[in-house]
C-alpha cells in the first residue's frame, strides 16, 4: 500500500465575491471549464462572460478580471451603443409605422392590411401583412427578409458580371445567408455566400466583399499576392475595410434584431 496520504480536493468556488454582477449595465456571467488553463474575457450581446477553468485559483482570475476591467467596460459600452442605434433603426412591428436600414439609406415602412406583398422604391416600403396581430409580425419580418436577400443577390450578381472576366473564374454559386463572423466566403466548388447583414449598409461595402471573394479565385489565402489582386480591381478597398469593420457591432445587431423570434421583447418592434 502507498504511504502517500489521499486526500480529497474541495472543488474551487462557483464565484468570486470580489466581482461586479453587473459591467456597464450588463450581467457578468461566470462560466466555469473543467479543462483548460486559460482565462478568457468577452462580451456577448446582453452580457459579459469571464471563462475561469477550475484549476486557475481564484486570486489569479479576479487578478486577471482587474487587469482587463477598463477593456471590458469600454467594450460593453459600444456593444449596448450598437444595439441602441440598431433598435431606433429597425423596426418592424405592424401596428406602428416601421423603418429598415436598406443599403446604407433610412427607408420608411408603410404597412396595411391585405394579402402578403413587399413593394419596393427609392424612397419608401409598402409591406402588406395579415389581420392578427402574430400573423401580421411574422409576415413582415419574413417579407423584409426576403426582400433584402433578393436585393443583394440582384446586385451581387451585377458585380459578378462585371468583375468575373478580370480574376478569369466565374462563381458556381450566390448564396445570402446570415452570417455571425464572416461578410463572404468562397467555397472549395467555387460559390461565394455573402452575409445578409451587408443589404444594411451602403452598396461600396457590399461590392468589395464580392471583390474580395474573387480575389480568392487567384490566392486562396491573404497573401502579398491576394491583396495585389483586390487592389487592382478596386483600388480603394482600404476604406472600405476600415468602414466593415468600424460597422461590424452595428450591422450584427441589425441582423439579430432581424432574426429575433416575434414576440420577444423588442428587437423587431418600435
């Protein structure tokens, strides 16, 4: 029989009383990992997260949560700007007069009753939904969505014609779907998917993202060679780089507010 002593390990604590349970206004979740050794910090849509693995003591993880307090706070504070300016520019309740961010423009929706149809122009939106006031909800937001989708499929597909001939590569495939962390993506079969969120911003952004999907004909990578391609087909896209990502909090939370399930709290009315 071993001399050595056997002694059971109490389980680290669940919380740290040290720490806030609130960050500039949001809920501090603390989530505990039985593997792992690092400490991660983030901030999500509604709340802030503290990734603290069981065998990091707890001096160690409020040291590190001290050390990145000022980040997080700053951090949280544009997230709830985001989804402030995303609330006051989208909304699409029927019994109120609605608005939708459409290629980079503010565009009013006029809703009324009758059988489900989107009309589109330069200056306004006429959406037709249902009597109920569920039914007419979930009519507008599928009927926003898909208008949106058609609208940059319909312009994607210009670019395509017009930029395909220079990389020498056609594209297989247009897909529009909402995406959380890319604008576009090309597939090993040659489709380009492009994020819905880029049909609320301005159509620049749009078209450099299709640009850059291209350039991926020519270098699959990010290499020297890749961005010779993208600024020989459209010399300015450092801008609208800096523009994508300065926009990046704002459009995401347009594109949750879009998607939000009708009759949650808010995102998808007045």
């Amino acid at each position: 029989m071993s001399g050595r002593l056997l002694i059971r390990r109490e389980r680290a604590a669940r919380s740290i009383s040290q720490l806030p349970e609130r960050v500039s206004g949001w809920p501090l979740q603390v989530e505990r990992l039985a593997r792992g050794s690092r400490l991660k910090i983030s901030v999500e849509s509604g709340f802030a997260r503290l990734i603290w693995p069981e065998r990091v003591s707890a001096t160690d993880a409020l040291a590190f949560f001290e050390q990145h307090r000022e980040w997080l706070e700053q951090t949280v504070r544009v997230h709830r700007q985001a989804l402030d300016r995303a609330a006051a520019d989208l909304a699409l309740d029927p019994r109120w007069p609605g608005r939708v961010p459409w290629f980079g423009r503010l565009l009013p929706i006029h809703f009324e009753h009758g059988p489900a149809r989107l009309d589109i122009d330069n200056q306004a939106i006429r959406c037709r939904v249902p009597k109920g006031e569920v039914a007419a909800a979930k009519a507008a937001q599928r009927l926003i969505i898909a208008g949106l989708v058609d609208a940059l499929a319909m312009r994607a597909r210009v670019w395509l014609r017009e930029y395909e001939p220079l990389v020498g590569a056609r594209c297989q495939a247009l897909r529009i779907r909402p995406m959380r962390s890319l604008w576009g993506s090309l597939s090993p079969q040659g489709a380009i998917a492009l994020n819905l969120a880029l049909a609320f911003a301005d159509e620049s952004l749009a078209e450099y993202v299709v640009v850059h999907e291209l350039a991926h004909f020519v270098a699959r990578d990010h290499s020297p060679r890749f961005w010779a391609v993208v600024a020989e087909l459209y010399p300015d896209y450092p801008q609208r780089r800096q523009q994508l990502n300065r926009e990046h909090r704002y459009l995401q939370a347009l594109l949750r507010r879009l998607y939000a399930p009708v009759g949650s709290d808010g995102p998808a009315t007045a």
